[in-house]
C-alpha cells in the first residue's frame, strides 16, 4: 500500500468518523479475509516516545512507538513505529509494513499537508498495515490524564 493510498482512505476514514463527535477514540482492525473489528469507545494516551489505544472494555492496550517522527507545519508526523499489544502486562509485536501518525497537540483544527484532512485539536490519528496485510486505524482526542489500567 503506498502512501498515496494511506491519505485517501485516511481522508475517507476522517470524514466518516469525525474526531470532534468522539467522546473517545475509535479503532478499526480490518483483516485481510474481509473481517473488521471496531471498538468504538477507545481511551487514547500520549507521552513523548509512544501512543496508546485502550478499549474502554477490555484488556489490551494497543502500544504503537513513535519513530521517524517530524513536525510539519503544527503536525507531528510519524512514519515509523514499533507496535505492540499488552494484554494483562505481556508484549506481543506486530510486524508492520507501514505506518503513519498525525499528532494534533494544538488547540485549532490542523490540516494535513497534501490531503483534504483536517485534524481535530488535541487529537490523534494513525494508520497501520501489518506484515499480514492487517489495517488498523485509529483516531480520538488524547487523553493525558486516563487510565489505561484496569479498575
């Protein structure tokens, strides 16, 4: 998948689940049989090194490493990571063939440079392909303050 493609579904993504409307985040896990997961009530945290995407219910913790990252314009913009799920305290990697990271910390709507995208204050978007050929989205408001522990 190039990544001309990426900010074309990215667009089409974006404008079908509009980050404003989010209380949270919202995750989809398209696999290459034609099945999807959606876990539409994600909490979403940030440090500086890392994203990480909870279900509301559930106990993994999709854990995606920044790297290759750069700011462009008020963008951070990552095009590489490391991916990882913690369930119950164990890592599982994910292999991944390409990734892409869009990191609005301001508090005005952003534009991606060369796609129609416009970004959400305080809110992230990402895009996965697995190794396996998995596609994986995600976007929602960070969350510094949640709790990706379970209660």
């Amino acid at each position: 998948m190039n990544i001309g493609k990426i900010f074309m579904l990215t667009a089409i993504w974006t404008s079908m689940f509009a980050a404003p409307a989010l209380a949270k985040g919202m995750v989809t896990v398209e696999y290459t049989n034609g099945d999807v997961d959606e876990y539409p009530e994600v909490n979403v945290a940030k440090t500086n090194e890392a994203i990480y995407l909870k279900p509301v219910e559930g106990e993994n913790v999709l854990v995606v490493v920044k790297k290759n990252c750069k700011q462009e314009q008020q963008l951070q913009v990552c095009t590489d990571a490391e991916v990882k799920l913690n369930t119950y305290g164990v890592d599982e990697d994910i292999e991944v063939e390409q990734v892409v990271i869009f990191i609005n910390d301001t508090s005005r709507r952003q534009k991606i440079q060369g796609s129609q995208v416009n970004l959400s204050p305080n809110t992230v978007l990402l895009e996965i392909l697995t190794d396996q050929g998995t596609y994986i989205t995600g976007v929602g408001r960070i969350d510094g303050d949640v709790s990706l522990t379970s209660e």
